[in-house]
C-alpha cells in the first residue's frame, strides 16, 4: 500500500515533473475520498432513521429527512401501507430479478456493438424497502370523478446491482430517492375495477443520490459527480416529472388519451420588478463590505427563467415578465431564487415560494414578499393568472409584446417515412450511387427519428424512436402565441444518425380559427418526404383571460389587502360600532372628528348589544337607516346612495345584515374575557351619558399555510387614550401566550405625540397551525414613557382566542 501511494510521486520525479502535478493529483483524490465520505454518512444517517424514527429525530437530523407528517398537518401517516410494502418487498425483488435478466439484458445488448457482452453477475434489491412518509388526499379542489393523492416517497435501498461489460465491472451499492409522487385515479366509474386508469407523476424533480460500485467509482470523481448526477435527473424527468406522465389503463378499451394530456389549468404571469434591501455578498480582501449584482432564477416545475442581472446594487429594477404553463393545481408552486453573480461561484441571497392555488384563487396579486433563509430583503412581484378560454374575441395582438394564446400540441405519430433523404426528395425517387457499402448498409436501416417543433424563436424536440418507419412518440408541447392570426407552426422530422430532414410540414394558426372549438385533430402531409408520408397530430389553440378578482375575497398573499377603516356610529351614553365588510382598496384612516357621526335612535338604556346576540339579531328599519344617514355624512363627496332603488336603500338584505359585526357596549366590556382595559387611571373619565373616549386597534391576522407562519398585521390605532398632557407617544406590543419570554416579544415602532398612529407592520410567529389554534394573542397599546416617570405606560391591551377563528380565511378588525 505504501508502494502503491509512494508509486506517483517517484514517478513525477522520474519524469521530470514538476511538483505542482503531484499536489494536484493530491488534492483531487482527497475530493473524491471527501465526496465518498459524505455519501456513506448521509447513507448511515438516513439508515439510522429507518431503525429507529424517534431516535433520529431527536438527535437532530436535517429537516429534509423528517416526515412530512411532522410539518405539515393535513398529511396523514399511513403506517399500516408501510407495513404491507415490508411484507410484500422480497416478492416484488424477485419479480424485479428476472425482469432485468429476461428482458432489460436483451435490450442493452441489443442497443450497441460494444454492449453485447452485458450481463447481470449480482441483483438484490435487498432488505431495505420504500417508504412513504405520508400521504395527503385532495376532494374539494378536484373533480368528483377522481381521486387525486400525493405521496411522499422515500427510498433508501441497500440494493446491490452489479454487471460486467468487457471485463469491467460496474455497479450500484445502495440508492437515496426522495419525491412527491402524484397519484391520480381517474376516472371513478359504477362497475369492476371502478377505477379507469391510474396516472402516475413527480411534482418536482426527485433528489436522487446513487452509491457506486466497481469501475462507477470513478462517476464520484470531482466535476463528474455533479454531471452524473444531473445526467440521471434528466434522463427521470424526461419520463416521470411534470408535464410528462405514466397513465396505466384498468379497463379496457379505455381511451386514455385525454389522461395522459389534459389540458394545463392555467398560466402564471410573474412581472419580477424589483427588490429592496439585499444582504451584501461582494468584498474586498474580507473585510470591506461592497454591493452586489443580484440576479434572479423563477422556476415553476422543470421550467426556469433567468433575469437580467443588475450591477452593483443592494436595490435592483428589472421590470422583466415570464409566463409559465401550470399543469397542476393545487401541486406546482413558483420558486424565486436570488443570487449574486460572481466571476466563481454565485452566492445565494434569499427564496421565496409561492403556491399558485392563492394565486388562481385571488387572480392577481401585486406585493412586496419578504425573502427567506437569509437575513433581510424584499422582493416586488406582479402575479397575474390567465384562464385558458375559449373564445377568439380574446386574441388580440397585445400592443406590449405579451402573449394572447397557448397552442397545445399533442405529437402522436408518423407514418411511410422514407429510410433517407435519398429516397424521396419532393415525392419523386433520386436515384444516387452510393460507392461506399458500409454507409450503404447504414442507410438501408429504418430511420431513428426525432422532431423540432418551432413556433416563432422558440423550438422544442421530442425524444427519439429508434428504427422504425412508423414511429410513436406520444408527447404534449406547449407553445405561446403572440399573434394567432400570423403565425404558424413549423415542423421538421429528422434522422438522429444522419442528420438529415425526413419531412417538413407548415401549419398556420388561422385554421384554427375556422373551427368553433379551436382544435384540429388529423393527419398531415409532409413536404420533402414520400406521397404517402403523414404525420398525426393535435392541435388546441387557447386564449388567455385575466379573470377580474373578487372584491368579497380575503387575499390569500404573503401581505393581504389590508381593509380600509370601519366605518363608526355613536350613541351618547350608549356606544354602538357597525364594521362593514373587508374593502380591497386602501382607505385614508379616519380621525377622531371623522368618527363622531350621527347618533342612531336611541334604545333602551339597559340594553347591551353583544357580537353574538346581534349577528342573529333583527335590525330595526331605523337604526338601518341611521347607518346609512351616518354614512352619508361620512363621506360627503360620494354624494347620497341614489344609486339604489327607492325603499330598497334603507333595508338591506340579510346577507348584508349578517356581514356587520356589531361591537360590545361600553357596560359589556368588562364581561368579556378576551378584553382588559385598564382603569385605574385618574385621566379616564367615566360618565354616565357621556362619549367614552375608549381607544380601539385595527388587526389582520391570518395563517400563511406557504410559510407556516401566523401573520399579524398591526394596521393602526385610534382614540387611544390620553395619559399625560404633554402627549402620547404608543406602540404596539405583541405576545403569543402562552409564550412570555422576551426574546418572543414582537413591537413595532414608537410613533410620537398622536392619538390616531398608523403602523403598517406585520409580524411572522412561526408555528405550525395545530399549535397556532391553541394559543392566545395578547396585544397591548402602550405608551413610550420617560425613564423614572409616572404616567401610565398601558393604555389598553386585547386578546384573541384563536382556537375561535377561521386562520386560513383570515380576519380584519377593529
């Protein structure tokens, strides 16, 4: 051994070499001990999580080896599937063994010369078997003819595969896959096997990590490790990610055509515009610290986009535009990677991630997003979803270059191609000596053909089918369209092994045009090819509609809409509050002579209007139109309700009713254990028959399913109350009970000398939402007061049982 290590160097020496080769041939072999160290270990750990779950979690593995079920709440464990796949693993081992000998063998050796001598020497798939760390099943966002499930599939196999070609002995010892799998069962019928087809699929490419044996030692080698690796994730998601599918038919003489290519569910439009207040990665010599040039990677599935890359600013402008086609909704998600560009090595400067249910949900979202794993920085996206319609008054040339359709084209087959371009050139037969009898013989071989699908300045290639005259590819495109009236689709069917054109064909937009239902689905002739040479395919042509949001909605964003300010009638002696329902725009906040409206006619004195009592209440005519008269005078500009018919303006109708939250009395307020005033204080004055200056804090709190995080949004205050004549000067202080510590404290800014603050600032409590419904929100409003003074430092505090809200939903309220 000491031979074999000195060996090199004595050999550099003898050679003449200089000494700088040997360090080289040094460092890269440790690399590749490094690498191979590493394997073994991500291999013992993830091993160790299989022995004993509990154990390893408590150690501390990576957060990508825990189950899903540990983060997200809505994913259930299926112990008992696990249980059945242990059992049945060694049968399906053996069904796997003489599969690879009986028929992935002869296919090798048939694929080259160089390959006949392939043979299987060891096949176990040994004693380890997939598991699935969960399972989350789709009914409401789906059709009622389907089933849709996602599995979280985790291999870690200590299979043993080995094979000797030429001599050389090749093999894998042990795999690490780990995925979503999306498992659609479709469609759902009335008799046996009352499924028709199971579709199978990745959401996103698998990771993937493969231990090799044998003369594969080398793959780990470093800068071949990282192409190997990417080289096998292609060649997966060429056949198993989005938009590519594996549909097994249950029944037969089932079509399964529309399985394997459904129609995509939509198109995101993403205007990346610009970002704020990025971590800087440039420095000089490792101390001086410099800007960066931020650049941005947006990817939705398999597809991905880069922006432009903006020089040396920590508060980059691109206003860039990408579209992407979704497959799969709720599933696919758009990923926001930012990254300073480096003469080396990019250096990563946050993410965001978006799920594009929201996004559909909400039609269009414009907001700033904060960016996560990294320290500071906001991002300013545009998302608009676009609808796939049916309708040709919606393909208009948009004047700003964005695209109007989608064409969708779905390659079946072709039929007579001709073995060469010799064969047929414009249908008629050229003859041509061919001297040559070893190219002769090549060119008598069925054509292994391919082809480009070219729409404007973009071409897309399906895969190969190798030696046939009547191939079947049976592969889905998806192709933008800027002007459908002008342009067309352009189709070239080529031979790998010569190069050489088999076929071309021109399909104009416009012909979808004629049809009512803007598809083709036929035969079509190929120029430069044989009489008889056709190509099937079919043709959907789609236009894009930005659907218009709903103004009732809740926005589902990282930053929702905020509300604009209730609008407040008040009652001397008897303070009652009406909220409207949330408004999308942003309304200008009201002060305190704003909020001093018409009073409603009186009641009786005795009576307490509380929030549950009057959600099921009646209202009376005139306090309906005491409202309406208060909001008349509140807004003065807007002129009277004349837009409503006469007698329906002063009675709304019971939705309308039940939309208004009416806030306790002033004799109420101490009844209720989710509020506490404090009123201790010689500056609150108490007077029956009087207005009660009693102060109020506007809040917008929802769960953020995207981040895990509950999010509370701290809008403003008003008529807080006065504690001191020189002024107040209040902040907001935010508390997760029943959490104390003050590390978990939130508090916003201290705004100076103002009753009516207006804040704007929004807190994250990262927690998962089981443990969110059993918590308490204490918010307080407290004044910033001089060191060693004696005013009063609270002035008023609120609690929110959450347990008793709709998180996901969300609420805004005063």
């Amino acid at each position: 051994r000491a031979l074999l290590c000195l060996g090199p160097v004595y050999l550099a020496g003898y050679l003449g070499l200089s000494g700088s080769w040997v360090l080289l041939a040094l460092a890269l072999w440790l690399c590749w001990g490094l690498i191979r160290r590493g394997k073994r270990d991500r291999l013992a750990a993830a091993f160790a999580l299989l022995e004993d779950e509990r154990e390893a979690v408590c150690r501390g593995l990576a957060a990508r080896h825990l189950p899903a079920w540990v983060h997200f709440p809505d994913v259930e464990r299926v112990e008992w599937l696990n249980k059945v796949l242990v059992q049945a693993w060694p049968y399906f081992g053996t069904i796997m063994e003489k599969t690879f000998k009986e028929v992935l063998e002869p296919k090798i050796r048939a694929k080259s010369v160089h390959l006949k001598t392939c043979t299987f020497t060891k096949i176990h798939f040994g004693e380890k078997c997939p598991r699935i760390n969960g399972i989350k099943a789709y009914t409401k966002e789906i059709d009622r003819r389907q089933v849709t499930l996602d599995l979280q599939i985790c291999y870690i196999g200590d299979c043993e595969i080995h094979m000797d070609i030429s001599k050389f002995n090749l093999g894998v010892k042990g795999v690490q896959l780990y995925g979503t799998l999306r498992v659609i069962l479709e469609p759902l019928l009335t008799d046996a096997p009352f499924v028709g087809a199971v579709t199978l699929f990745f959401m996103q490419k698998p990771h993937l990590e493969i231990n090799w044996a044998g003369m594969s030692n080398l793959l780990d080698v470093p800068g071949i490790n990282v192409m190997s690796d990417s080289l096998i994730q292609d060649f997966i998601a060429a056949r198993l990610v989005l938009p590519n599918r594996i549909t097994v038919p249950l029944k037969k003489n089932m079509n399964i055509a529309h399985l394997r290519f459904p129609v995509p569910q939509g198109v995101i439009r993403v205007h990346l515009l610009e970002a704020e207040n990025l971590v800087q990665k440039d420095n000089f010599l490792g101390a001086i610290r410099g800007k960066s040039d931020p650049y941005a990677l947006l990817r939705v599935g398999t597809v991905q986009y880069r922006s432009k890359t903006v020089s040396r600013d920590l508060n980059p402008i691109w206003n860039e535009t990408f579209e992407f086609v979704v497959h799969e909704v709720p599933g696919q998600d758009l990923e926001v990677d930012l990254y300073d560009e480096d003469p080396d090595k990019d250096d990563f400067m946050g993410s965001l991630l978006i799920g594009l249910v929201d996004v559909m949900n909400d039609r269009t979202v414009d907001e700033w997003f904060p960016l996560s794993k990294t320290t500071s920085g906001h991002l300013h996206l545009k998302l608009e979803w676009l609808s796939l319609v049916n309708d040709q008054e919606k393909l208009h040339e948009d004047k700003k270059g964005l695209s109007t359709a989608i064409l969708i084209v779905y390659l079946d087959s072709a039929f007579n191609l001709p073995k060469n371009h010799f064969e047929y050139s414009n249908g008629e037969c050229g003859a041509k000596k061919i001297k040559n009898n070893k190219y002769l013989k090549k060119m008598e071989r069925e054509p292994s053909s391919f082809v480009l699908l070219t729409v404007g300045n973009k071409t897309q290639k399906s895969k190969t089918c190798n030696f046939s005259k009547d191939p079947t590819w049976g592969q889905a495109f998806t192709f933008f369209v800027h002007s459908a009236h002008s342009q067309s689709l352009h189709i070239e069917i080529k031979d790998k092994e010569r190069e050489c054109a088999l076929g071309t064909s021109v399909v104009c937009l416009s012909h979808l045009l004629k049809d009512p239902n803007m598809t083709l689905d036929q035969r079509f002739q190929l120029d430069h090819s044989s009489s008889d040479s056709f190509i099937k395919m079919k043709l959907v042509l789609r236009a894009l509609k930005v659907e218009e949001p709903d103004p009732q909605r809740v926005k589902a964003g990282v930053n929702a809409s905020k509300p604009g300010p209730v609008r407040v009638t008040e009652k001397a002696g008897n303070q009652q509050k009406f909220a409207s329902p949330p408004q999308v725009s942003k309304v200008p906040p009201m002060n305190k002579d704003s909020a001093a409206l018409e009073s409603l006619p009186k009641k009786d004195s005795g009576e307490d209007l509380d929030t549950k009592d009057s959600s099921g209440a009646p209202v009376s005519s005139e306090t309906v139109s005491g409202l309406d008269e208060a909001e008349g005078k509140q807004n003065p500009e807007h002129g009277p309700p004349s837009a409503l018919p006469s007698g329906a303006a002063a009675m709304p109708t019971l939705p309308v009713l039940q939309e208004m939250r009416v806030a306790p009395s002033v004799t109420s307020l101490g009844s209720l254990p989710s509020s506490c005033f404090e009123l201790s204080s010689s500056n609150l004055d108490i007077h029956n028959g009087t207005e009660m200056p009693l102060g109020e804090i506007q809040l917008t709190v929802r769960y953020a399913s995207i981040r895990q995080s509950l999010v509370v949004l701290v809008n403003g205050c008003r008529n807080l109350v006065p504690s001191s004549n020189r002024g107040v000067d209040p902040y907001v202080r935010i508390y997760l009970l029943p959490d104390r510590r003050w590390t978990s404290r939130k508090k916003t800014s201290v705004k100076k000398k103002t009753l009516n603050p207006q804040y704007d600032e929004k807190f994250e409590f990262f927690e998962s939402l089981e443990n969110v419904k059993k918590r308490t929100l204490d918010i307080a409003v407290k004044n910033s007061r001089p060191f060693m003074s004696q005013e009063r430092k609270e002035l008023g505090k609120v609690r929110i049982d959450l347990s008793q809200e709709d998180l996901i939903k969300g609420f805004a309220q005063w």
